[in-house]
C-alpha cells in the first residue's frame, strides 16, 4: 500500500510507516499543494498522513472517497469535514496528548513575554533604543497571585494552570461548555460563566476547539468586557479572536497587552501592526515546536496510519461511529 505524507516528517514516523511495508511519498515543496493537486496526489495513494493547512472538505473527500484513513499530524481538525467523512466511512484521527506540554509551555512564554513588554524591549536594543534609565519607564506588571482564566480547560489548558498556580500561585477559573469535574478536583478551578470569565480573569489563556460556536468569540464587546489591565493569550486556532477587534482594543488599552501563537488569518502579513506594538508578542504557530512533540506527533500519526492499513481501527480516530458505516 502507499501513503502520501504532505510535509518532511520527523524520521521516527517514517521509520515505522518503512517497517510496517508501506510504499511512501513525502511532499518536501515550500508551497501548499492545491486542492485540484492533493486530489490528484491523493487518487494515487490509499492513505494520507496530512500535515499543514490541508482542507480536508467535502468535495476532497468525495474525490477520494478510496482511501482507508486519513491521519492528521495535529490536535485540531477544523479543517476537516468530519461528518462527511464518517458518512463515506473514511476514518480520520488526529494527534491528541502528546503536545499539551510543549504547547502549554509556549502559553507560558507568552504570558511572561508580555506581561514584560519582552519582544518590545529585544527590538529596541537593535534599534538603538537602549540608553538612559528612567525609573519609571518600560514597565511590566507581576502575575503573582492574579488570577488566570482560561477558555477551554482540557488537557493543554489543564498543563498551563498547573504551571501557572506553581509559579506564580495563580487562582484558576475557566468556562467550557459543560464543567471539568476532574480538573476542579486537580487544580481548585472554579466554573464560570462566559461573562465572568471576561470581567474576572486577569489573564485569559484560549484552549478550545475551533468551531462555528466559537469561531471570533473574542470580540469587540468581548475585549470591552475585559479589563483594562488584562493579557490576552491564544495558542489555540486564530478564527477564535477577531484580529481587527484585537488590535482595537490593543491601541484603546481596552486590554494590557496580547500573546499569539496563532493569528487570524494565519500567516500574519509581514506588516501588521500587532507586530510593531509595546504590549504584543506573537509567534509563527510554534506550540508544539519540539524535537520530542514533533516525534511524537510523527509516531502517533504513523500508528494511525498502520492501522488503518490493516483494517484495524484507528487508536485516535476523530469520530469512532465510521467504524460501524460501511464504505
């Protein structure tokens, strides 16, 4: 059999695709494949490991409607038309666990970095900025004992306020579409309600899916909501924040200062003016960019990938009834 792998992965998901027979091709272009393209690739081959921006749509799916199972090397799978593919029996797993530290980790860099003007005051040493001190100039706020809410408490959102509650002794409070039982009892978080989340939280961290009843669910009257000394963080999908509404909140300091990993729309043009501001620090979507995540993620695609080769159930297929529709 053959799998069509749209990026160069980490070798450690490769070498278990070789051992298990699997003829393989990797994609190793600098551009996103086309959609005409990928369905042609894809009419080739009889399972896809998809890595990058891929939109796995309907119209993909009916295309390609022979293959055995598509694994995603990611978390989410809002690219991907889920109900399609369970109605074609096309089984599609995804990567969860095994990148909730490092992207929690990246989280936590964000909150620090702006809660210090960081990658503000970094640039303005090679800009030739760095002179006479004032006292009073160029300062950040502390996090000890603020409070930190987060939209979304499942395992990644769970790792940061376990780092945050270590460090920084951070009170916990979240909202999610039904309470987190567990994570009360682990962290001592509180359920609140979306509004509360707002006007409470000092820092809000997003960890939540990308869907139409999230989709820009940080706004305009979200931001106003929010107070004025607050950060806000996400390195979840950027369809979650409104960008124009963000930036306005920024320069109006509705908000203290934003921490992106993700950005909507993603990549972020080169001349953004979130990139120029004092109180933002974004990054180029690197949550789980680790030498140990990313094996991790080849190897749980790659098992994914075996098993569908053999007829065996995907061990993280997204959407388990597709086992039980027949193709």
């Amino acid at each position: 059999m053959k799998v069509f792998i749209s990026r160069i992965i980490p070798k450690e998901g490769i070498e278990i695709l070789q051992n298990a027979g699997l003829e393989i091709t990797q994609y190793s272009g600098k551009t996103e494949i086309s959609s005409t393209e990928l369905i042609a690739i894809c009419n080739k081959h009889d399972l896809f490991l998809s890595v990058g921006n891929n939109t796995i749509d309907r119209a993909f799916l009916e295309a390609c409607r022979h293959l055995k199972g598509i694994a995603l090397m990611s978390v989410g799978y809002d690219r991907v038309d889920i109900p399609a593919a369970t109605a074609l029996g096309i089984p599609i797993s995804n990567t969860p666990d095994v990148l909730s530290k490092a992207t929690s980790d990246t989280a936590f860099l964000l909150i620090l970095a702006v809660s210090r003007n960081a990658f503000y005051m970094h640039d303005s040493i090679s800009k030739k900025q760095w002179g006479f001190f004032e006292p009073t100039a160029n300062l950040g706020i502390e996090l000890y004992n603020k409070t930190l809410g987060i939209f979304g408490l499942g395992r990644i959102g769970s790792e940061l306020a376990m780092k945050c509650k270590a460090a920084y002794h951070m009170p916990v409070i979240y909202h999610n579409r039904k309470p987190n039982k567990e994570a009360e009892e682990l962290l001592g978080a509180k359920y609140v309600s979306f509004d509360e989340l707002l006007t409470e939280s000092d820092v809000i961290s997003v960890h939540a899916n990308l869907s139409d009843e999230t989709r820009e669910v940080f706004n305009k009257e979200a931001f106003s909501r929010m107070k004025n000394s607050a950060i806000f963080i996400n390195t979840a999908r950027g369809g979650l924040h409104n960008e124009k509404d963000l930036t306005e909140a920024l320069e109006h300091k509705k908000i203290w200062g934003a921490g992106l990993d993700v950005t909507n729309p993603e990549p972020m043009a080169w001349d953004n003016p979130l990139l120029n501001m004092r109180n933002v620090c974004v990054l180029p979507h690197i949550g789980s960019a680790t030498i140990e995540t990313r094996a991790k993620m080849a190897i749980t695609a790659a098992d994914n990938i075996v098993a569908a080769m053999q007829g065996k159930p995907m061990p993280q297929v997204i959407d388990k009834q597709v086992y039980s529709i027949g193709k």
